[in-house]
C-alpha cells in the first residue's frame, strides 16, 4: 500500500516534469479539452438555468390553478378542428360558473389581446394585454413593486387603469416613477395604478408577467377585441394542491350544467392545468437537455482524439527515453502509470482553463439577461469529465509505451 | 563465485526469411570482482550478449544463472527489477534524459527502487560526487561535455550498488583523453570491489581489463587473460 502510494506520488511528479519540459505540446495538447470542458459545463449550466426559469414561470403562474377554456392547451388527443367549433367561453358563462362553484378561493376572467403601449415618445410593442377583473390577483402569486392591482370598484366600472409588468415599466419609465402616470394602450388613455415585481422567467416569453399589462376586462371588448372573437378565460385557483381535483371536478359538473350539455355529449371546453403545462416543460427541456449532451459529447469527443493523437506522437518522439527509463529498472505498470497521469493531469488543467472559459462566458451571457450562475456541481463535473477523457485517450498511447522492448526502444533514432 | 553463469545462449532474429544469428552458441562464466574486456568485429554479437548480461533482452536458446537465480524464467516485472538494482549500464551515447538535471537522471533508478527522496538526494549527490561532478549537479546534459556526461551515466550507474557494471563501449563516443578519464574512474570502481564488463574496439582500451573474450561471429573466438594488463594511475 505505502509502496503504491510511492510510486503514484514518484509517478505524478514524472508526468509533472515532463509536461513542464514538452510546453509547447501540452498547451496544444489543452486545447481540444479546453472546449470540450467549457461547452459541458456552459451547456449544463444553461440547461439548469432553462429549466430554473421553467419552474418559475409555472410558480408564478400559480400551480393550484384551473384554466377553463375552448382550448386545451396542452392535450393533443382532442383534434384541433373540434376545438375550432366550440362555442366560446362568454362572460356570462363566467358569471353562470361562478354563481354555483364553492371550491376555488378565487375565479377571475381573462381575454388577451396584443398592442403597443406608449408613454410619451417611447413605446413598446406587441404587448400582450390581459383583460380581467379584481379577482384575478389573487389567483396568482404576484406581487407589487409599487402600486396596486385595480379595486372591485375600477373593475366593475371597466375603468381605464393598467397595471405594468416590470420589463414593460422599465423599458417605459427607465427612470421609474411609472406610478399615476398616463400610457396610451392601442390609442387609448390608460392610469398606470401599479407595477409589478420581477418574475424574471424569460422563457415563458408574451407569456411572462414581466412582459405584460393588465386592465380591467371590459376594456378589452371595448377597445381591443377583433370581430371574430370575444372568448375569455375562467382563471380559477383552488384551495391547495390537494383540493384541485375536487375543484376540477366540480368545475366540469357546472361548466356541463351552463353550457346545456346532455348526458352523452363531449365537453364543448377544456379544463387546463399546470400539470399539463409541467409535463410539457419537462419535455421541452428533456430534448434540449439530450441535443445539448450530444454536442458537448462531440465536442469532447473531438478534444479526446486530439490529445490521444498527440500523446501518440509524444510517446513515438520519447521512445528512447522510454527505453532508458526501462533500462534502468520502470515496470511496464510504471511506464503505463506515467503517460496516462500525464495525459490525466494536462487534461485537468485544461479542463480548469476550460472552467475559467465557461465561468467568463457565463459572465458575458448574464448580461443578456440569460440565468447562468456557474455553481461547485459545475466545478466537479469538470474535474471529473477531463480526468476521464485524460485516462480514458491516455490509455492507448500510455500502453504503447509500456509495451516497447527495451533494446528497440534504445535503438531507436 | 561464479556471477554470470551463461550456458549455450543463442539470439536468433528473423529477419525476412533468413536467420540472422546474432549469437550462435555462448557459454560464459564471470566471477564477482572480475574485469572483463569484450572484443570482436562490429556484427559479432557483442552489444547482443551485454543486453542479454544486462536483462534488457531474452536470448532465443540457452540458460542465464545471474547470482545464483534464473534468469531465463523471469518475467517483465522481475527483470525490470533485477536491472534496477543488479546492474548498473553504460552506453556509448551516454543516453541520459535530455531533459532533466544530472542530479535527477542520478535519481531516476532510485525512484524506480523505491528510495524516497531525502535518501535519493543524498546517494545521488554522493555519486555524482563520486565521479568527480559534485559542481555539476543542476546542470542539463547539452550543458555538459561528453566525458561529463558519461560520468553522470557512470553515477547513474552506480547509485543503486548493482552488482555489475555493463559498459557498451563507454569510450566510442570520446576524444583519447576523455575515454581515458572515464577508464580510470572504471579503474576506481574495479579497485572498490565491483564487477565491470565492457565492450571496446580499442585494444588498449580492453588492457585496462585482466581478462579479455574475443567474439567473432556469434561464437567465443577466444577468452584469455591479460597478462601485461594497463593500470591508469
Ligand atoms: N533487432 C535485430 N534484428 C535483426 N538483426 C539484428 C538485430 N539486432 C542485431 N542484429 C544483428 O545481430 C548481429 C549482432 O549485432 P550486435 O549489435 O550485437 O553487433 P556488435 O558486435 O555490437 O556490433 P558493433 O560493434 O557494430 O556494435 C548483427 O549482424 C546485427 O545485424
Ligand atoms: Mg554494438
């Protein structure tokens, strides 16, 4: 045991001494590793932070939460034809569903439409608008930076007040102080009464609380609403994770009774939830998660052949110190042991250069508002990566070596 | 006692379709402490029978007792260690690792045997000392002469305490002068105990030894005893 420990120490310092005396190459050497090992761990970072922002756009959107609409968001059994000739979702089937449902702490509707949004010369476009009623907050998890969301009072009246998502106030107020100013909303005058706090989930894009304004529902139907549709949304939250199917099923029961369906007719409506929507995430994420591997894969892969290449030549150019290393009593395990660490340690310092790579990378995509942050798993599948790929094309060259007759190795010229 | 002991050895290369016989057929016995000159034209076989005395190669026929243990028999690990610590080489191209100080190519064959490195640094620097190159010990062999080099290789050599010296024509590679520093320290080395063989062109290199064995052909042509035999002073 203490003998092996000698000569893994002895052989390491070897390796060391020949990496400082063959520079040139081993720098060279890094080179394919130093990609390889900051495209993984810049890939899985990213893909950490893509899924990060996945789950918070769904936390954001409440995961207690029902949508009743003529879609189904997420379910591809349904043909789409079908659900084109649904009957719409009207308010007064809002009103209807919400006279009986007992369950959900909180119903609001929801109609979209997308404008831009101006304040003074600056402007935003294609925002999207939701229209809904007081309600609808707390069916959310959202909260205020400054300001509120609009009274029952505003809302009931169909009032022209508007409440920011914090990207859309930024970009209007870049100095701040959005609160009680005037913005025009597809011509039209609206009160800024609140903003909103960051969500900071870029993926979900239109989709983003971020990147949206919210006014009271009549305004939609006034103002924004083109012919063909005045369809909404029921938002409905139920009271805890374990009460949404009871609130789903009591939803289904009403929305049947309001929309006059008899007892062998389908849904003419869907009933969406986050569940849908996390499945559909995972997906997504999956098939990034499995592109992103395969290229970093190659990109290794691609770092692997070079330095297996070059440890060849390395060992083809040392073969008479191999022979006089022989000659002077190195086993073929001593040989062995010294070209893989060798090949061991240089892909290590690459892939720590490559570290350093992904880590001022990861700093430069941060500023496009990308959440990356480089943490110790990072770090570890660094180390662990090169010093696989190091062993592992070390291992050929590393046995050639080993395998040279001494008296050939010190004839050689 | 008997040291060497070779009995009907032959190293027989395919080279094409012929045979070349490298050695034929060669028995040897070398006591401890002996001198040992080898002669013969070039392609007698000369370099082939120090490597096989030296367990760098495996002879084709015959049986090689060294110290009372078989050599024949051994595998790869165990002539690697018997050339770590039995034997000590010196090559005509002095072939120290072109990249590393004297007192590290010193310490190689230590490192090899296992010495750790406070031990390995003292016996190192006492060899290099030895050989008359303790103000040379940092030095990297391009900034060395060829007879400085060939006495860190002679260090080298000795720094485990082998039981024999093989020397592949220490000298080939040196001015007269050189080759007969060399030969003196070699001279040293026989008068402190140790068994030396060597191989030379030169007869008045081989009078430095007492007995010289004559190859010609894969064969012992002739082994006889110097009698008028060159001591250095
Ligand atoms: N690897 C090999 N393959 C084929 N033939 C070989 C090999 N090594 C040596 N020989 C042959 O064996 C014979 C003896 O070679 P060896 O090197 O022992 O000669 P030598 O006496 O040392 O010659 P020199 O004085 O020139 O060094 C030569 O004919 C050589 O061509
Ligand atoms: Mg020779």
């Amino acid at each position: 045991m203490k003998n092996l420990l000698f000569e893994i120490k002895e052989g390491l310092l070897i390796s060391l001494k020949a990496i400082r005396a063959n520079k040139a190459r081993s720098v060279l050497t890094t080179l394919g590793i130093i990609i390889g090992v900051a495209s993984v761990v810049l890939m899985s970072t990213a893909i950490k932070g893509i899924d990060q922002s996945f789950q918070a756009g769904v936390a954001s959107l409440g995961s207690d939460n029902l949508y009743i609409d003529k879609w189904a968001w997420f379910d591809n059994d349904i043909p789409w034809w079908e659900m084109r000739n649904r009957k719409d979702i009207t308010m007064e089937d809002f009103r209807a569903y919400k006279d009986l449902a007992k369950l959900p702490i909180s119903i609001a509707p929801s109609a979209n439409s997308q404008r831009t949004i101006k304040y003074e010369e600056r402007s935003v476009q294609f925002v999207f608008i939701t229209g809904t009623d007081f309600n609808y907050i707390n069916t959310t998890n959202l909260s205020f930076d400054e300001g509120r969301f609009f009274t029952e009072l505003e809302s009931n009246g169909g009032r022209s007040v508007v409440v920011l998502g914090s990207e859309i106030s930024k970009k209007l107020f870049p100095q701040g102080g959005a609160l009680n100013q005037l913005i025009k909303i597809g011509g039209n005058r609206f009160k800024v009464v609140g903003v909103l706090e960051e969500q900071g989930s870029w993926v979900m894009g239109g989709w983003n609380p971020d990147n949206q304004a919210y006014v009271p529902i009549q305004n939609i139907f006034k103002y924004f609403v083109s012919r063909h549709s005045n369809g909404i949304t029921i938002n409905i939250r139920a009271e805890n994770s374990q009460m949404v199917e009871s609130t789903k099923e009591e939803a289904l029961g009403i929305m049947r009774r309001v929309r006059g369906l008899k007892y062998d007719e389908k849904n003419d409506f869907s009933i969406n939830q986050q569940e849908g929507l996390l499945t559909n995430i995972n997906e997504t994420v999956g098939v990034i998660q499995i592109a992103g591997l395969l290229i970093t894969g190659l990109a290794l892969f691609v770092g692997a052949i070079g330095i297996m290449n070059i440890m060849f030549v390395s060992v083809k150019e040392r073969t008479r110190e191999i022979g006089i290393r022989k000659a002077i009593g190195a086993t073929k395990r001593t040989i062995l042991g010294q070209f893989i660490s060798e090949s061991a340690i240089i892909c290590l310092i690459g892939g720590m250069i490559g570290l350093g790579v992904a880590i001022i990378g990861s700093m430069i995509i941060a500023q496009f508002d990308f959440p990356v942050t480089i943490d110790i798993d990072a770090v570890i599948l660094a180390v662990t990566i090169s010093l696989i790929t190091g062993v592992i094309s070390g291992f050929a060259p590393a046995y050639t070596a080993a395998k040279l007759d001494p008296v050939d190795a010190l004839r050689y010229e | 006692m008997n040291i060497i002991n070779i009995e009907h050895i032959a190293k027989i290369y395919q080279v094409g379709s012929e045979e070349v016989h490298a050695l034929a057929d060669v028995s040897l016995r070398i006591n401890k402490n002996e001198y040992v000159a080898i002669m013969g034209p070039s392609g007698s076989g000369k370099s082939t029978l120090m490597n096989i005395l030296g367990c760098l190669d495996t002879p084709t026929k015959g049986l090689y007792d060294f110290s009372g243990e078989n050599v024949s028999q051994m595998n790869d690990n165990e002539l690697a260690s018997i050339r770590n610590r039995q034997i000590g080489f010196v090559f005509q191209t002095f072939n120290l690792l072109a990249r590393s100080d004297a007192l590290h190519n010193v310490e190689l064959p230590l490192i090899y045997a296992g010495v750790s490195s406070h031990e390995r640094r003292e016996r190192a620097e006492a060899a290099l000392e030895n050989v008359g190159l303790k103000d040379r010990m940092t030095h990297k062999p391009n900034e060395l002469s060829g007879g400085q080099r060939q006495r860190v290789a002679v260090a080298r050599a000795l720094v485990t305490n082998p039981s024999i010296i093989l020397a592949d024509e220490p000298t080939g590679n040196l001015d007269t002068k050189t080759g007969e520093d060399i030969m003196r320290l070699f001279h040293e080395i026989h008068e402190a105990g140790n068994t030396i063989i060597l191989v030379t062109h030169e007869e008045y290199i081989a009078e430095h030894a007492a007995r010289i064995i004559r190859l010609r052909d894969g064969l012992v042509e002739r082994d006889e005893v110097v009698i008028n035999r060159y001591i250095p002073v």
